[in-house]
C-alpha cells in the first residue's frame, strides 16, 4: 500500500492495525513523510478544536452547574464577624448574665443569601431554617438545622444548629453539642466554637471554664481576640 | 455492557443529553486516576474534556460502531493516551522537533501544536477559501473517503479532487509562512 492511501484510510477513521503499524514504521524511517504527515494532523487538530467550541462550552457549563458551593463564605464570616459590641464598664463584680447578654450576638447569617438561588438540593429546608434564624425563632431555626446536618453533614449546619440553640435558652445543651462535635474543617470553626463555649459556661456562672475557653480565642488573633480580651479582664 | 451499547446509540444519533449523562457520570473517577500522575488540576479539567469530546467524535464520525469493552474502559483509555501526552509535553525543552505521540490500541495520531503556532494556522484557516475549506473539513473532520467527498461535491474524478486537496494544503501552508515572515 503506498503512502498516501494509508494516510486516507487513517483520516477516514478505517484503518486496519496492519496498516495502523506501517505508518507508525514510516514515520519513524522517513523524514520527509513525518513532516508532511505532521503537517496533515496539525491541520486535523485545528479544526477539530474550531468545530468543538460548542461542545466545549456545552460542558464547561455542566462543570458550573455541578461545582460544588464555594467555601469562601466561611473565611468571609471570620471577617464580617460582629465587632464592637458597645465598651464594658469597669464593675468590680462583674455580672456574668450581664456580661453574656452584652456579648452574645447569633452569628450573621452568612450563608443564605449566598447561596440563594443556586437550586441546592437542600435550599428550601436551608432557606426556612435560616428565615427563622434571621427572626430570631432560634428554637424552630435549631430543629431545622439539625435536620439539615444529618441530611447533607455539612459542617455550617452545625454550627449554626449550636448557635440557635444558644439563642433559644438551651445553652447547657448547646455547649455540651459543641464539644462533643468534630470538624469536618476544624480550621474554619475551632475559635468561634471556643466563643461560643466561652460565652456559655458564662451564662451557666462557670467562671473557670468560661476563662479557659475565652482565653484561647485571646490568643488565637482572629477577628474575636479584642472581645475577648475586654471580658478577661472583667472576670480577672 | 446492554446499556452502554444503547447510550452508543443514542449518541450517533447525537443525543447530546447523553453525553451530559456519561460526562459528569465518570467525572470524579477520571479525576482521582488522573492525580495519580502529576498532572494539575486545571490540565487534569482539560484532559478530561478533550476525551470526552474525542470518544463523542468517534462514534458520531463512526470510527466507534461496536463497543468491545464498557464505555468507562473505552473512556480511560483515551484518557490515558492524552494524560501520557500531556506529560510528555510539559517535558519538551525544544520547540522545533515535529512530536507526534501515538496509541496503538486506539489507533491514533496526536501532534504537538504551540499555543501560537495554533494561532497562526486558526488564522489561514480562517483566510482560505470556502472551497478549500469545505475540502478539507470533509476529509480532515468529518472522516469522508475521496469517493465520498468526490460524490458529495461532484468532482469529475477523484484525480481532481485529489489535486483540489494538495494545493489546498499548500495555500494553507503559504498563508502560515506568511504569517510567520
């Protein structure tokens, strides 16, 4: 078979392997054949990639519809956390219901109004937890959550099922779900964890504990230390 | 093995709905299989894309008719062929050497190409003539025999479709010298 009609067969998609392997021996014995060969897939490749814009674009948007939601929400709440919550006032008894009440904010809810409208699978039952968490139904707002946490394990579910239940009264349960409880991302939840157990053991008047818990927030330089300084120094 | 047989079908038929289906159904495997070499993510998204979009264009231009093994087997390799290549690739300290990797399996023939190289012939392309375009999509493309073309475009012979072709070639290549002058 001469040159030209293995080049045929291969560009008609009908090559045997007989001739598949011939004109892989051609190429590697015959310079000239390899550079006119070249030439021809060269020109096979480039309009193969004009033709398959279409097809490409078809599924990059698979792969956006697919993704999996960003996390940068979580770095984002570390950021937008509540500051300034009003200054203490010296007080040589310090009032531990006092001192919660002054510090302890419901997390933002940073969640929702990300991911509203990507069509999650859980957005309705995620949306009506978050709707009563943002109108303070913290109890309702908890059941939900919890709910949400053992369907899709996700670690702000969670979290914001601990926080609701601090917010609705329930805080030595919160505070034993909270440290009970590993982090999908450690990372991204460990210090405001420790806020949360620092604020309730102060609720529950357990000084030592809520000094030991506040203390590593102190030191842990995220966005919380100052808070955390300000009520060390209350309770010292 | 019925069912992929099916889905081959459906896709000669060029049910792109299909597709969807196979291409995230494999997704999160070829990825795992992938990192196994050391090929980035972002190649690894490319890699994986190219493959799915070759095993399409040989079942719709017909080179694929009957599976001999499951679509997943088919899929890897091709994915293969194109993760070794891409390995190769990001190897090459020369420019000028004409690479040409192959697969005796899957019986193909890939070139390396440079990103401005692929510039400057998009471009030719784009330059040449309608006439010669068509020519040269039938046989480069779509995979039609000269006969086929020959009928398809009523050339008076394959002779002169034939000679059609070779001086298409050569303006193509003339425009690309151009380019490059």
């Amino acid at each position: 078979m001469n040159k030209e009609e293995l080049i045929a067969q291969y560009f008609s998609g009908q090559i045997s392997q007989e001739s598949f392997l011939a004109l892989k021996t051609l190429l590697e014995k015959d310079r000239a054949f390899k550079k006119d060969f070249y030439a021809q897939l060269e020109v096979q490749q480039i309009i193969a990639q004009e033709k398959n814009i279409p097809l490409k674009e078809r599924l990059d948007q698979l792969d956006q519809k697919s993704a999996p939601k960003t996390k940068w929400y979580l770095y984002a709440a570390a950021a937008t956390i509540l500051i300034a919550i009003g200054s203490l006032f010296y007080n040589s008894q310090p009032d531990y219901q006092e001192l919660y009440a002054k510090n302890f904010e419901a997390y933002p809810n940073v969640i929702a109004p990300i991911v509203r409208g990507n069509e999650a699978p859980n957005e309705n039952k995620m949306s009506l937890a978050f709707r009563y968490y943002d109108n303070k139904g913290y109890a309702k707002a908890a059941d939900i959550f919890k709910l949400l946490y053992n369907e899709t394990d996700e670690d702000y579910a969670f979290f914001y099922y601990s926080v609701s239940l601090m917010g609705a009264g329930e805080t030595t349960k919160a505070i034993s779900t909270l440290e009970q409880h590993s982090w999908n991302e450690p990372q991204n939840y460990q210090t405001i964890t420790h806020w949360y157990l620092g604020l309730g053991y102060l609720k529950l008047g357990n000084k030592e504990k809520a000094i030991f818990y506040l203390k590593k927030v102190a030191v842990s330089g995220k966005p919380l230390t100052k808070q955390a300084k300000e009520i060390l120094r209350k309770l010292q | 093995m019925i069912e992929d047989q099916q889905l081959i079908e459906d896709l000669k038929q060029k049910k792109l709905i299909v597709l969807d289906r196979i291409y995230l159904a494999y997704k999160e495997e070829f990825f795992l299989f992938a990192r196994t070499f050391s090929v980035s993510e972002d190649d690894i998204a490319d890699v994986y894309q190219e493959t799915v979009i070759s095993f399409y264009e040989n079942i719709t231009k017909g080179k694929l008719n009957q599976l001999t093994s499951s679509i997943k087997t088919y899929l890897f390799a091709i994915g293969k062929f194109k993760i070794y290549r891409q390995l190769k690739n990001n190897k090459l300290s020369f420019v000028d050497e004409l690479i040409i990797h192959s697969d005796e399996e899957l019986k193909i023939f890939e070139v390396e190409v440079s990103k401005k190289r692929q510039k400057v012939l998009k471009e030719a392309l784009y330059n040449l003539g309608a006439k010669c375009k068509e020519v040269l999509e039938l046989f480069y493309y779509e995979g039609l025999t000269l006969d086929e073309i020959q009928n398809f475009l009523n050339y008076s012979s394959k002779d002169v479709l034939k000679s059609q072709k070779s001086r298409c070639l050569k303006q193509l290549k003339e425009l690309v010298t151009k380019r490059y002058e």
